[in-house]
C-alpha cells in the first residue's frame, strides 16, 4: 500500500518520494491517519475502507474550493485514490502548535472572510459529501428554507427512523423548519459544514487552520452555531469574528435548529443519549 501511495504522490507532485517510515496519528473518528516520513518532507494519510474512496474525493475538492477563497488556511490536498483494499487521501503535513488569543481572533476574522466569499447564488454544492460518515446530500436549491428541511433535517430524520429513533411527526417537523428558516433570506456562504474543536487548530507558527470539511454553499450561521455546540471557542474567535462579519439578532433563536441537524447524526452515528437530546431540541424548535 505505502509504495503505491508513494508512486502517486511522487506523480503529482513531479519529486520521487519514498517512504522512509511512517507513524500512526489521529485520523479523526473514522479513518485511520499516518506521517509519511521522507528524505526530507512529511505528508499526512488518511486510510479507509476502499468503497470510502468518494468520500476522500469530495473532501480534497472541499479544501481545493475553500483555499481558492484565499481566506483561512486549509491543508492542501495532494492526491487521493484507492489501493487493492484501502481508500487514502495525502495531504500536506502541517505542525501544530498551542493556540492563543490573537490566534483565535486571527481565525475569527478569516473565517468571517470566507464567508462573506461571494459564490454560488443558490445553496448546497456541485459535489455531494458526507458529515462524519453519513452522507451528506448538496443539491442545488433555490431557497435555503427548502435545502436545509429536505437535504438536512429532514434527511437525517429519515435515517434516525431507520434506526429506530422515536422523534414525533417527519412531516411536522420538517415542514416547522421550512416555516422558521422561510422568513430570514441569507447569502450562500461557502461553509466548512463541521466546524467543531477537532476540526481546527494553529500552526507552531500561529496561523489558523480548519480541517476535514463537509463543505457546501449554506447559511454561514450553521458554522457558527457548531462552533458552541461542544463548549464554544475561545470569547476572542468571536471578537474577530463580528468585526468583519456581525451576526444577526436572530441568530440565537436558530442556533438550537442548525445544530439538531448535528445531534440527530450523531444519534444516526453512535446511537445512546443523543437521542434524548434531539428530542428535546426538536421541542425546543416547534415551539418557535
């Protein structure tokens, strides 16, 4: 497997590699990450089941359309594809470093950058992608009320009943988030699409970086309510945040809406007590 990656490394980037050693190191919940140790670079893998190979496609394009921005840092991908049994994806080897204030204010503001990135006039993405390891459907749609009921919230409903989740009416629900995301309209921001603590970090030269994106065209508030869906980021990311982009008053009545799409594919993923928790925030959404 290492000399067939090696080979296509060395293809795309024009310079022979080949692997010297490599070390295993987190590859997020699903993949298994190494360091390729060369002469004198590194890259880092992650490794897959091969029938995983799309999911590495769309998440190289995702990078690929989120540097194009030339807003925040992202690693660059190298190159993907598929071995005899395994899928993998290369990408640059990045150091990492502590985070502090000026760090996190830095990212703030590059991420308030990104955006207000004007793009696609409407929302979702060329590329269809997953969250985790559950799909993640982007057709293209007029309305972002319509693309977040059907391609979010209404698709993970789909599968948590599946799987035996108890959440209320599909039709209830569903058309309840249509009615509340039907009166704000947003621009379609390019967004990471699983901006949590795990999925950013700072150079040891202090540059921020946001990692391993379900990218799509959305409201740029569905970033920032997973931001706080696991603790909240430091005060400072939010200072930078809202000095190139405020956010609106009505943010925090649909912050608790945007993230139920998380908690439901986390039921979807792991089953247990996300259940309950998406019960109640599904309550908490049609009271609205």
């Amino acid at each position: 497997m290492w000399t067939q990656i090696s080979q296509h490394i060395s293809e795309t980037t024009g310079k022979p590699f080949t692997v010297e050693r490599q070390k295993s190191v987190s590859g997020g919940c699903i993949n298994q990450g190494y360091c390729l140790i060369g002469s004198d670079i590194k890259y880092f893998v992650k490794i897959n089941h091969a029938s995983k190979v799309e999911m590495f496609a769309a998440e190289a394009l995702g990078l690929k359309e989120m540097a194009q921005t030339q807003t925040i840092r992202v690693p660059k991908p190298i190159c993907w594809g598929m071995t005899e049994r395994s899928s993998y994806i290369v990408l640059e080897w990045l150091e990492f470093g502590s985070s502090h204030n000026s760090a996190w204010e830095e990212m703030g503001i590059k991420l308030a950058k990104m955006h207000n990135y004007q793009g696609e006039n409407k929302f979702g993405w060329s590329e269809n992608n997953t969250i985790g390891s559950t799909p993640q459907v982007n057709n293209w749609t007029d309305t972002w009320s319509d693309f977040f009921a059907n391609h979010r919230i209404g698709f993970q409903l789909k599968l948590a009943n599946r799987k035996g989740g108890n959440f209320g009416n599909y039709n209830q629900i569903v058309d309840k988030v249509r009615q509340i995301l039907a009166s704000i309209e947003p621009q379609p921001s390019l967004v990471h699409g699983d901006l949590w603590s795990g999925n950013v970090a700072v150079t040891d030269a202090g540059e921020p970086v946001i990692l391993d994106p379900a990218t799509y065209y959305g409201d740029r508030e569905v970033d920032l309510a997973m931001t706080e869906l696991f603790g909240g980021f430091p005060a400072a990311f939010y200072r930078g945040y809202n000095e190139v982009f405020p956010l609106d008053k009505g943010y925090k009545k649909r912050k608790t809406l945007y993230n139920l799409y998380h908690i439901l594919n986390h039921f979807n993923l792991f089953g247990g007590g996300y259940g309950s928790q998406a019960n109640f925030m599904i309550q908490e959404v049609l009271k609205n």
